[in-house]
C-alpha cells in the first residue's frame, strides 16, 4: 500500500505530490499523538 502511493506521487502532477506528502504526514500525526496517549494512560495507571 506504502509502495503505490509513493509510485504514485512519482507519477504524479505538483499537487498530487503535495496531498500524498499531506497523507503521509497526516499518518504520521496520528502514530505520534497515539503513542502520547498510551505513554499519559500507562502513566495514569489503572480505575
């Protein structure tokens, strides 16, 4: 899945790079504040 989008964005026009660029990094956003999450969970302990 990774592979096509990025032998897509090497087909593709400007702003097709710019929004596969976006998507990935929109991606990554969600890994980062998912971790942060579990890491102030963890760190609640449990109810």
């Amino acid at each position: 899945m990774v592979g096509e989008l990025i032998h897509g964005m090497m087909d593709s026009t400007g702003p097709g790079m710019v929004g596969v660029s976006l998507i990935f990094i929109y991606l990554a956003w969600i890994v980062t504040i998912g971790v942060y999450r579990v890491q102030q969970g963890k760190k609640e302990g449990h109810h």
